[in-house]
C-alpha cells in the first residue's frame, strides 16, 4: 500500500455553515469511517504500514490518519446487542492485528461485554486515533485532484477536512430493518427488533415468536 501525504486545507463552501469549524496544520493520509472491529484493525493497519516504511516512526514524517466513529468505539455492541449476547466463533478465529497472544481459553466465545472492553483496549493499546461522537454526513470530490472533502458533525459543531484517501468501513447493517409484513400485524402483537432488544425480562408476559433463524434469532 502506498500511502501519500495529503494536507488539510479550510474548505471553502458558497453555502454559509453555522457553526463551522476548520481543521488546521495536519496532514491526513486518510479516514477510516465507523470505529468498530474492522475500523479499529484498518487504523491499526496504517499506523503499522506507515511505520514499515519509516524507520523513524510515521508522526515524525506528519503521516497522519484518523477514524471517525459516530458513537462510541464499538457502538453497535453497546446499544444493539442483547445481554446475553455471545460471539459465534471461537477466540482462535477472532485474533487482530498486532495482538501478541490468542485470547484464552481458544475455544470459548467472547461475550458482549467482553467484545466491548477488548475494542477498547485495541484501540488505546495499538494508539489508533478514533476520533468518536462524530459522524459524517457527507463525502464530496476535493478541489484538488484526487482528494475528498469529509463533512462531519459533532458536539464541537459541524467541521469540513480534505483528505486524500478514505476506506468506508461503516458496515451494511448498521441500521435495524423490519420487514414490510410487520407493519400489517395487529397492534395488539408487541414487536421487537433485535437491535432493541435486551433481555426475556424486558418481554411482555405471553408466547414468543421468533422470526428468522440466523445467528441472532437463534441465540435469542
């Protein structure tokens, strides 16, 4: 992977922007959009690329990239994942980049919490810069060649960057899908999407049905 220096200019828009902010004085080699598993792993990637070919270490050539993460790191796994939620592979087949041991025991599967406190530690233990609570709301073509302007909102308000390479990693489900037939249910019927639920006590009182038998519906 050849990985070039692209710098951060002030965007400039003909539409006023209320509360834009800037970034200034650093150089962005990319973004990586989204901050769970493999966002995490395509950062940690880069960093290590970079440092392949510097032997002097990648800040001190201003090769800089950053991950955008909407949420939290590993925001899905917070808020749309049951309790008792658990990994269907084994900790041999969930080793990452860079980790120096196999989680033990080999065949066990991670759990939810576990799964959240492992990103966590993945992404402060490898220095992966996830810039979280930002979330991107537009990606445009750059005013130079082969660049792209990343619009991103924020609590610090709305900020524009040019950036030279971008890997959107933001997953094909990250949004809860209900089939059109539910809407014809009677509203007697409770309904529930996975993403929204937690556990049998948060159930009304009554049968279950289950609808769909993949790795979600059948742990649940």
């Amino acid at each position: 992977v050849h990985l070039d220096r692209a710098r951060v200019h002030e965007a400039h828009d003909a539409r006023p922007h209320r509360g834009l902010r800037h970034a200034r004085g650093r150089n962005h080699v990319g973004m990586v959009i989204g901050g769970n598993r493999i966002r995490c792993v395509f950062g940690e990637h880069v960093r290590a690329t970079c440092e392949m070919n510097d032997g002097h270490g990648a800040a001190q050539r201003g090769i800089e990239h950053v991950v955008l993460e909407r949420g939290r790191v590993a925001e899905t796994w917070r808020s749309q994942r049951w309790d008792s939620f658990a990994l269907n592979t084994p900790n041999w087949m969930n080793r990452l980049p860079g980790d120096d041991d196999a989680i033990q025991p080999s065949d066990a599967f991670q759990t939810r919490d576990e799964v959240i406190a492992r990103f966590d530690g993945y992404a402060r233990d490898h220095g992966v810069p996830v810039r979280v609570s930002t979330e991107v709301t537009a990606v445009d073509p750059g005013r130079t060649p082969g660049t792209f302007l990343v619009t991103t909102s924020g609590a610090g308000g709305a900020d524009v960057v040019e950036t030279r390479h971008i890997i959107v990693a933001s997953g094909g489900q990250g949004r809860p899908r209900r089939p059109a037939v539910a809407d014809g249910l009677p509203t007697s019927i409770h309904q529930l999407h996975t993403a929204g639920y937690r556990s049998p006590a948060a159930l009304p009182d009554g049968a279950v049905l289950v609808v769909g038998a993949g790795s979600s519906g059948a742990q649940i």
